[in-house]
C-alpha cells in the first residue's frame, strides 16, 4: 500500500541545509495498523507530509499503491490526496456553521457527488461513528472527542486507500481518547489502512506496528 525508499527531506537554512527526515525506508501493507511515534522534532510530522502528498521528498520515493506520486506536480499531489487520502486531525477542522452531516458531506460536494447521494453517505458514516442521534448538531453542540468522531466520518467519506490521523488524541480527555482510539481498532477491524501519528508510546502500543523516529531517521519497527 505505501513504500517508503530512502524518504529524504532537507531544508534550506541561510547558508546550511536542514535535514528534517534522512533516508527513511519502510514498508506498510494494505489493511495494517500503524503508529509512527516520535517527540517533537523528530521528523514524524515531516513524515505525515510526505506520506499524505502534502510534501515531496528531496530525495528518495514514495510509493501510494503502486503509484509513484515522488515527483508529481502541486496539482497532481492534490488530486491523489484528495482520491486516497483520509485526514483526521487534532483539532477536529471542521467548519462552525455546518451540522455534523453537511461537514462530513463537504468531501463529496467538491467531488461532484448528488446531493441525496452524499447525505445518505453522510448519515450512513456518522451512524459507523456513534454518532446518528446527531447529524443536526454543530461542532459547538459537541464534545470534542464526539466532534473528532465527525472529523473520522468526513474522512472516510470518499473512502479512501489511505486513513492518516495525526495526533488525533492529543486534544481530548482520557475518555473521549479510548472512544476514538476504539473506534480507530474498529476501522482497522474491518479492513481499513491506517496510519497514526503520535508523540504518546501508550498511544502508539495500541496500533499493531510501530516506526519510531528520531533525529529524522527510523530507529526502530516493531509489532506488538
């Protein structure tokens, strides 16, 4: 599903060069669960960049199922994030004067899809989420852990290759964080890709394969 071949970063600072990810290579299979989990500056968010198509290497490939997607231009890039990748954020980056649906339906309206087509798509993922008792509601009419689950529905709903959820925890309550790292396990239960950063072991030990980074190089790959 992704291959990762010697992924290099490197910015340019005055007179040196920073190197944020050196010549990191991996491998995740379709259907697997794993954390990539590193402190701040590790190189774990440059990582998440390159693997969600939002940056491009300086170096080495990335392979997006099968696709080599290393090179593509800005609007290429964007046209494969938006078919294959399903982003789930910290802060939730919904919109306030939308209800719960039409946030989870907006995917879909900029895709062209019917209006009766989407919202019943919309209802259908909210329902996945635990959440069908509240496609009406605005984002300020819900906790956050229930607002990360709409985030979670909008973006599975083009159904995408990929889910990448960055540091979706690191905002919520010890509760609302096991509703939606139970709901993550849910997801990979059923066949989903999914990818999560985090800063937090704990968090990272409940995926089933873990890349640590550290000083922009993968340090260890484990499976629990």
């Amino acid at each position: 599903m992704l291959i990762a071949d010697r992924l290099t970063r490197s910015y340019p600072m005055g007179s040196r060069t920073l190197t944020a990810l050196d010549s990191v290579s991996f491998r995740i299979r379709a259907g697997e669960y794993t954390a990539i989990v590193g402190p701040s500056g590790s190189g774990k968010s440059t990582l998440m960049h390159l693997l969600g198509c939002l940056d491009s290497p300086t170096s080495g490939a990335y392979h997006l199922q099968g696709q080599d997607v290393s090179r593509l231009s800005a609007d290429a890039l964007a046209r494969v994030r938006g078919a294959k990748i399903g982003f789930v954020f910290q802060g939730f980056q919904l919109i306030p004067r939308m209800t719960a649906l039409e946030n989870v339906a907006l995917p879909m309206a900029l895709c062209g899809v019917p209006a009766r087509e989407r919202a019943a798509r919309a209802a259908a993922l909210l329902e996945l989420v635990g959440l069908g008792e509240r496609l009406h509601h605005r984002p300020a009419q819900l906790s956050g852990g229930q607002q990360q689950r709409v985030a979670i529905a909008r973006a599975l709903s083009r159904d995408p290759a990929v889910l990448l959820a960055d540091e979706p925890t690191g905002s919520l309550d010890p509760s609302a964080t096991a509703d939606v790292l139970a709901l993550l396990e849910r997801l990979h239960a059923q066949g989903r890709t999914v990818v999560l950063i985090t800063h937090d072991m704990q968090v990272a030990m409940r995926a089933g394969r873990r890349l640590e980074i550290s000083g922009g190089r993968l340090v260890a790959d484990s499976k629990s």
